[in-house]
C-alpha cells in the first residue's frame, strides 16, 4: 500500500509536467506565437500562413485592381471625351473643308469678273474715246456746216419757206384742229403732254405728236428731246431741211442720249436727199466712229456694200 502510494507520488510530477503545456497554450494553433506543436499541427500552421498570406496578396490585388479600374474608367471617360471632340473637330473640319470649296469657287469667280470688268473697262475706254473724237468731229463739221454749207440767212430763209410749205399742208389737213389740240395742252402739266406726245409718235399720229412736242420746247422741257422727235416728225414728212435743224439743235443741247445714232444716221440721209453727199458722209463717218455697234451704223455698213 505504501509503495504504492509512494509510486502515485512520484509519478504525479510526471502527470502534471505532462498536462501543464497544454494548460499554457502548448499546441493552440491560434496563438500568436503557438509552440508545442506536433508535425501534423506545424503543418496546418504553414498552410494557415500560407492562406493569410496569399488572402492578403488577393486582397492586395484586389485593391490594385479597383484603383486599375477606377484608373480605366477615368481613362475612358477622358477617352469619350477626347473622342467627342475629335468628331467635333472633324465636323468642322468638313464644314471648313466645304467652305473652303465655296470661297475657291467665289475666288474663281472673282478673277473671271475682275478679268471681264477689265476688259469691259479697256472696251468701254475705247470706245468713250472714239465717241469723244466722233463728238468732236461732229462739233467740227456743224460748224463748218453753220459756215460753209449755206450761210445763216440762206439756211434760216430755206427752213422758213419749208416750214411755209408745212404750214399750207397743215391747213389744208386742218388747221382748227391742231388749235384744237393746242388749246388742250395748256390745261396739261408737261410730263403728262411728253407721256402723250410719245404714245402719239408711236402710233404714228405724227401731227398731233409735233404739236406735243412743239409745246413741250414753248415750256423749255426736255427740249433736246423734242428737238429730236420733231426732226423725226419732219424726216419722215421729207421736210429735210427743218429735220437737219431739229437735229442740230438736239445734239447740241444733249450729246449722250440714246437716240444719238439714228440722229446721226437721219441727218447724213437727210444732207444726201438735198444733194449735200459730202455733209452726208462727214454724219456717216462720225456715226461709224463713235457707235460701231448700233443697228443703224450696221444698217449703213449693209447699205453701202
């Protein structure tokens, strides 16, 4: 009994040396530094580390992927951005592009009207040239018409004895009523009598259109005008010499009007019908001259071929 109880004794220490690591935390694998293991538990505690560390290079990953992501989504909204702008610029590329196109076609045009107005322009100097010289031509060869065709009295006393002549055809066609007509007119402003007198030349009533005109030269308005239709009036009434004087004092009076160069050709035709061919051909040089382009300088340049 006693050795046994001396065997329980000794052997206690042993027991208790035996139990007291796991008491202190021998072989606690989640200690913070675990001691006491076995190879099996050392083990476990690599592969655990092993898990902890490759967690935290997932996690590590993970955080680099995130920032990579949030890297990339700012990257593409830039990128959107940029491309947006890039359509933009292209747009305006394109527009400019057409634009470009339309101001070379504009710049085109420009050239070729600066290249027409220029020749235009030389054309036009010309011919105001030889106007100018046809004018002074002209101016020339009235005056030697006022000095060596007939003299003043002479001319005066034929016109005077032509205008007799019209006179007596005038009463005989009626002579109330053209006073008749005169009477009329002073009730009428002058732009009204022009408008009427120009309607009445058109449809040929040439006597009541000479009385027209004969009132507008009483009132001074727009006498180289009415000079001129009344040497129309007497052109084609064969009164020659009184349309040589109406034409006279028409293109003296206004040089540039429009009917220049039936003025020109009438007053040639009308010094050939008195026999004054010489006179003739000084209006006819002149009206090649300065209006080469008019039907009746063409309509001359026809009738002497």
């Amino acid at each position: 009994m006693s050795k046994t109880i001396i065997l329980f004794l000794l052997a206690l220490p042993l027991a208790v040396l035996a139990i007291e690591p796991s008491v202190y935390g021998a072989g606690d694998l989640d200690s913070k530094n675990p001691y006491g293991l076995t190879p099996a538990e050392k083990k476990i505690l690599q592969n655990n580390e092993k898990v902890t560390n490759l967690n935290k290079s997932v996690g590590g990953v993970q955080v680099e992927l995130s920032r990579i992501n949030e890297g990339y989504e700012g990257l593409r909204s830039v990128t959107e951005s940029i491309s947006l702008k890039i359509g933009k610029i292209d747009e305006k590329i394109r527009s400019l592009d057409e634009k470009t196109k339309d101001i070379e076609i504009i710049r085109s045009d420009l050239i070729e009207l600066k290249e027409y107005s220029s020749e235009g322009r030389a054309i036009q100097e010309e011919n105001q040239e030889k106007i100018k010289i046809a004018i002074t031509e002209l101016g020339l060869l009235i005056d030697s018409i006022n000095k060596n065709y007939v003299d003043k009295d002479k001319f005066n006393a034929f016109v005077a004895s032509q205008k007799a002549f019209e006179n007596m055809v005038n009463e005989k066609l009626g002579k109330s009523a053209e006073k008749k007509t005169k009477d009329t007119l002073k009730t009428k402003d002058s732009g009204t009598i022009a408008k009427d007198a120009d309607e009445l030349f058109e449809k040929k009533a040439y006597n009541d259109a000479k009385v027209h005109y004969e009132n507008l030269l009483e009132r001074n308005y727009k006498p180289a005008k009415a000079n001129f239709y009344l040497g129309e009036i007497a052109f084609i009434q064969k009164s020659y010499a009184s349309a040589i004087e109406h034409y006279k004092q028409s293109i003296a009076l206004y040089d540039k009007a429009s009917y220049v160069p039936t003025l020109l050709y009438h007053t040639g035709i009308s010094f050939e019908k008195l026999g004054k061919s010489k006179e003739a051909k000084g209006f006819f040089k002149a009206l090649k001259d300065g209006y080469p382009d008019s039907s009746e300088a063409k309509k001359l340049t026809k009738n002497q071929q």
